[in-house]
C-alpha cells in the first residue's frame, strides 16, 4: 500500500476517536439539548424542607433544663417563659420567621440563646426578631440574624449581654436607611456587654438610650447609619471597636463618663453630616488611642464639657477636629496626618492644646527635649473659603492657597495653638498600603542583590 494511503488511513483513524470525545471535553462546556440549554428541575418531585414547630420542644424543657436542637429546620413563633439554656448546631440550626406573630419572646430571666441561625422571611415586619422587657442574666451567643426588622429590642434589661453575634440587613440594599430596624436597640437598661458583634446594613448597629453601665467591645458595624449610637449613657465604655462606611462611627449624645478608647473609625463622607466620632452636650469624656482616618469629620465636639482627647491618630480628613462651644478641652498627644483642616473651632473657651504632632510644622527644637520651641497654629482659611465657594476644594495643597493663608494669618493671635508641639509622631505606625509598599520594595531589592550575586559568580566562572 502507497504511504499515501497509510497517511490517510491514520487520519481517519484519529478522526473517528476525536468525534467520540464528548463536547464538554473538547470545549469546555455541559452537553446541550436540543436548543433548550439544562432541562429545567421539575417542581413535581421537588423534596420540601421539613419544619419543626419549635414551641413544644421549649414547653416540654424544665426549669433551668437545657434544650439541644438537633441540625434541621424549625419554625416560630417561640415565646421562652422560663429560665432554660437553647443550643443548635450554629448554621445547619436554623429558626424561620414567615409571620409577625413568630418572633421571638424571652419572657423569663436567665435565657440562654445560642448557636443557630434566624432567618427572619416577613415581607413587611414590625415586631423586633428578639423581644424582652423586664429581665435579667440574658445571654445571646453565637447568632447568625437576617432580618429587614430591629433584631434585638431590650427594654428594662440588667445584667446581659450579646456575644459573637451576626446581624444582616435582609433586604434590598435600595432601600432607605431610614426604613430599616437597628441590630440592637437598648432602652432604660443596666450592666449590659455586647461584645466582639458583627452588625451590617441596619439603621443604628446598637442604639442605646437611657442605660447605664454600658460595655461594647470588639463589634463591627459597617453600612449603617450609625454604628455605636448612645443617648443618655452613663459609664460607658467603648473599646476596640470598628466603624466603616456608616453615616457617623461614635454618636455620644446627652450623656456622662464615657470612654471611647482604641476604635477603628474609616470612611464616613457619604453625607454632609458624616464623622468618625461626634460628641454633643457629654461631661466627662475620654477620647484615646482611637485611629480617626478618611472622614469628612473626623472628630467633632460641640455644648460639652471636661473632654480629654489624647493619643489619637487623626489622618486623611477633610476636618480632622471640629471644636463647637465646648469647653475645659485637653488635646495631647495627637498626630495630624494628611488633613485638609487640622482645627476648626467655632465659639468654644481656650482648649489645652499641647505636645500634639503636625504633618504641616515647620518647628524647631532648641534644647533636643523633641518638642518644638515654635507654636504652631492650624489656619482656618482654606476651610472658610470652601464653604463660600465649595469649587475650590479643588485647589487644596496648592502653593496659591498656601500663599493666600499666609496674608490671612494677620488673625494668628486668634487661632488655637499647640505650644510645645511634638518634632516626631507620638504613635508612629504604618498603614497598611505602606507596609504592602514597604513589602514590595524589600522583595524587590533582594531579587535584584540575588540577581547581581548570580551574574558576578557567572562571570567569575567563565573568567
């Protein structure tokens, strides 16, 4: 037989094996019937979830028993009437909420909650998911809530608290802020934790009003309209907490003795009103060790009395402190970093400003104790000139505004100043993108030293 047909002969071959490949192979894709794509799931023989009615296994539990619920599906409405500790298997656990008649009830003190998922199907919910009055000794812990509505309403609470819970706003994100529930709404309340909680896309993450003896600890709020909400607090305490991308971070309203310590407040500009941290008619506040970045505001404080803002980091804000009619202020140990506006103060008494750190100080420090002999003041000009004409802003940093401020400065004497400012940052720390940046770079140099070592060895070798 020619060679010819032997060529042929194999390519016929190799053609009958490549046509029994089956398509998905070959290209990557399902098998397609005729033009209809995947056959739809017939609804016919569609298994439906099974659900547990929940309220006879809460009945049948006794005092101060314990209630194990199994992996599955159950259903409300769930009203608690005595002391007892409810546990599930965290996500394979989950609580449907389909009416308003099936929220949750803790009548009785001493309730244990923990460890499942409530799914919160109302389409136009009213009542809160979880509902109490009148307790003590509650402990919500491990919660995963979805919910349009209020996830916990705690009215005349003592001696609670809400652990390493999840609250989702359920809805549409299109939805106004106004029309949402809170993730926790507190009222005329005693001795309450919530700790190290997640609350995203609500009204107010946790609103508090008229309670006393407050910790709030290590939560997370973000897309909200404000995150950490209080209004006639006593002792409170807030540390170690996060704030992204709400309307305000820490809204302290009308209240006394309050310490606000070791925050993360990011990104609030959405609004004309958006800050980090707003204070209004408070006595006895501790601002201190908090990380103030990227807000229109960073921290306002406005008709309050005896605040002491130290140690802070107050970066990248539009205005970085924003003083209103307050008075007996202490601001120490700050750095401002990367602000358009350091100090904007607007009728308040003479604060005590002192050994803060300014990006924008041209000091000089005579007797080396790292403070300089030359006060520094924030000018208020470029900020005045915006709100006349808000175009500007787009001029910020350039050397005409930098020229015009100085023919402003004829008012110094009336600005506030720092008169032993600091040579160095009183908290020196990298942001992120800087140590990535940093990071980077060291990578790259050591490529490049092992990349002159190898061609120096290479030469040496051929030499």
């Amino acid at each position: 037989m020619k060679k010819w047909s032997w060529a042929l002969l194999l390519w016929l071959s190799l053609l009958v094996i490549v046509m029994q490949i089956p398509a998905d192979i070959v290209y990557g894709e399902e098998p397609k019937t005729r033009g209809y794509g995947k056959l739809p799931e017939s609804k016919l023989f569609r298994e439906e979830t099974s659900y547990t009615d929940i309220q006879p296994l809460i009945d049948a539990t006794p005092p101060n028993g314990e209630l194990l619920l199994e992996a599955g599906h159950y259903i409300g409405p769930l009203t608690v009437s005595q002391p007892i500790r409810i546990s599930g298997q965290g996500a394979d656990t989950i609580l449907h909420i389909t009416e308003e008649g099936q929220t949750i009830v803790l009548d009785a003190s001493f309730i244990e909650l923990k460890h499942m998922v409530i799914s919160d199907e109302r389409d136009e919910p009213i009542a809160p998911v979880i509902a109490s009055s009148q307790q003590q000794g509650l402990t919500m812990e491990n919660l995963q809530i979805k919910t349009m509505a209020t996830a916990f309403e705690w009215m005349e609470i003592k001696q609670s608290r809400i652990v390493d819970t999840e609250i989702v706003w359920n809805g549409k994100p299109s939805v106004r802020r106004s029309a949402r529930g809170n993730g926790i709404y507190l009222h005329s309340s005693d001795d309450i934790a919530f700790l190290r909680n997640s609350i995203q896309g609500m009204y107010d993450g946790i609103y508090s009003e008229s309670s006393e003896r407050l910790v709030m600890r290590e939560n997370t709020v973000r897309n909200s309209r404000y995150a950490y909400h209080l209004m006639y607090a006593k002792q409170a305490d807030l540390t170690d907490n996060t704030s992204e991308g709400n309307i305000v971070g820490l809204m302290i309203m009308t209240s006394d003795n309050v310490v606000l310590q070791r925050n993360q407040l990011t990104n609030h500009q959405d609004n004309a009103n958006a800050g980090g941290i707003l204070i209004y008619d408070v006595l006895n506040a501790e601002i201190s060790y908090n990380n103030v970045a990227k807000n229109r505001i960073g921290i306002n404080i406005e008709r309050s009395e005896s605040i002491k803002v130290h140690h802070n980091v107050l970066q990248h804000n539009f205005v970085s402190l924003q003083l209103q009619r307050a008075d007996e202020l202490f601001i120490e140990h700050n750095d401002f970093v990367g602000n358009v506006t350091n100090v904007w103060d607007d009728g308040s008494s003479v604060p005590t400003i002192r050994y803060n750190y300014w990006d924008t100080l041209q000091g000089l420090d005579y007797d080396g104790d790292g403070y300089s002999e030359l006060t520094y003041s924030s000018a208020p000009f470029f900020l005045a000139l915006i709100e006349r004409r808000p175009s500007f802003q787009l001029l910020f940093g350039t050397p005409g505004i930098a020229f015009i401020e100085e023919l402003y400065s004829a008012q110094r004497e009336q600005w506030n100043a720092d008169l032993s400012p600091s040579m160095v940052m009183n908290r020196p720390a990298m942001d992120e993108a800087s140590r990535l940046s940093w990071g980077m770079l060291l990578s790259w140099l050591m490529a490049g030293a092992a990349a002159v070592y190898i061609m120096i060895k290479m030469r040496r070798e051929e030499g």
